[in-house]
C-alpha cells in the first residue's frame, strides 16, 4: 500500500502542501519518498528510501519550486526500498513523472515490450512502465491526454496515478481502477489524494473517482472522464 498526494495551485509552491499532504498518508507507506514538481516546463524529482521527514530535511523538500505537483510514499511491493525504486518515476526523456499506488500485473511483458523499443530502465518497479508507455504513446503524434488514456489501456491490474509533464505542465492527470484516488477542490486550486484526511486542511469539497474513470485537474478545476473510451462523465 502506498500513498499519493497531487495539487495544481494558483499561486505559490506545492511541494511544501505535498509534504504536509504525504506526513497525513504516512500511515499508507513509510521506506521511502519522493515529489515532482514543475518549473519553467522542467520537471523537478527529488526522492529517496527512509522515512519522510528524514528525506524531506535532507533533499530540501519544501524549497521545490512549481506550483504543479505529484508526490508519493510507499511500500514495497516490486523493487527493495531505495532510492532507485522510489516514486516518482520518469521516462526516458525526463519530461514524464508518474506516482503510483497499485500493482501492475502485465508490467513484465509490458517492460520487455518497451526495451525491445528502445527504452531504457532503471528501476525494478511495476510502475516504471507507465511513463515509458505514455512516452511511446506520444510518438505518435497525438496530445498529452490521449496518450495519457492510451497508456491506461494496457495496464492489467490495480492502479491510482498521478501524472505530470512538461509537455503540459499545468495539469496533472489522474487515474483509478480498484486503487482509491479522490480529488479536492479549494479557494488554493484542485488536489488529489489516495485518502480524505490528507487533503482536509485544505479542503473538505470532494469527489472520489470511480474505478474506470481518468481525471484531468488543473488550478481552476478537474474534467472526469472514462478511461475506456474518453468520454465525459457523467455519474454521479
């Protein structure tokens, strides 16, 4: 079990919220952490084994400048705790950053798929495909959403991500199947979250998505859609 916490501000910096946001979901995963943000279209990781605080202190968390970002603490499931296996992961080009909670069940033959491609590797995750399947998805030339949902139709298995690019670095881009994932609204901008306390704080207006459903948030608000198809919707 492992712990997400995202937000999209309108002004100031996410990470030190992501922080606070990770301490509330500590109980959900504690060997290690990590949070990206995005600046000036970069994407920014900081993230290592050992318990928050202690790594927060020591890469300067709360200094992380960007008001978009994604942030995890986890519990091993695939790869021992240390700083390579710690979330966020990225693609090859470092443009894509993915937390995720969950277990990917085809991730083996996804990976020896994406290798054969000419992706590159470093960690011994599940979760390590996921940006690298968007990256591929992206070479075909269609925007960062349907990649996004394109990707999410070869997972098997459980998921909550939480995704942010430089190739649309105001929004993160959200999903769940059977892992929960809720979203939040406030005065502040839109986060999201693998549990209600982590975001009360902030917020208490919230939405959980359904298993099946994708989410766009950005600082103004979200867009929920279905994964299957991209469409709209509307339960609920």
């Amino acid at each position: 079990m492992c712990g997400i916490f995202g937000c999209a501000l309108k002004d100031g910096s996410a990470a030190p919220l992501i922080h606070m946001g990770l301490k509330r979901l500590e109980y959900r995963g504690y060997d290690s952490v990590g949070i990206a943000t995005i600046q000036e279209g970069v994407v920014r990781i900081r993230k290592d084994s050992g318990k928050i605080d202690d790594v927060a202190g020591r890469l300067g968390f709360d200094e992380m400048p960007g008001s978009v970002g994604v942030g995890h603490t986890r519990w091993a499931t695939h790869g021992a705790p240390m700083m390579v296996n710690a979330h966020p992961h990225i693609d090859c080009g470092g443009r894509i950053a993915v937390v995720h909670n969950g277990v990917i069940e085809n991730y083996l033959e996804l990976k020896e798929e994406l290798i054969n491609g000419g992706h590159n590797f470093v960690s011994r995750t599940d979760t390590e495909v996921i940006p690298h399947l968007i990256e591929e998805e992206l070479k075909g030339g269609i925007d960062f959403g349907k990649a996004f949902l394109g990707a999410l139709r070869r997972l098997r298995g459980s998921y909550a991500v939480a995704v942010v690019s430089s190739a649309d670095p105001e929004r993160i881009y959200c999903a769940r199947n059977e892992s929960p994932l809720v979203l939040g609204v406030s005065d502040q901008g839109v986060f999201c979250a693998s549990d209600v306390p982590a975001m009360l704080p902030y917020t208490n207006r919230v939405a959980w998505l359904r298993n099946g459903e994708a989410a766009v948030l950005s600082a103004d608000g979200f867009e929920v859609m279905r994964i299957e198809d991209g469409s709209p919707s509307t339960e609920g």
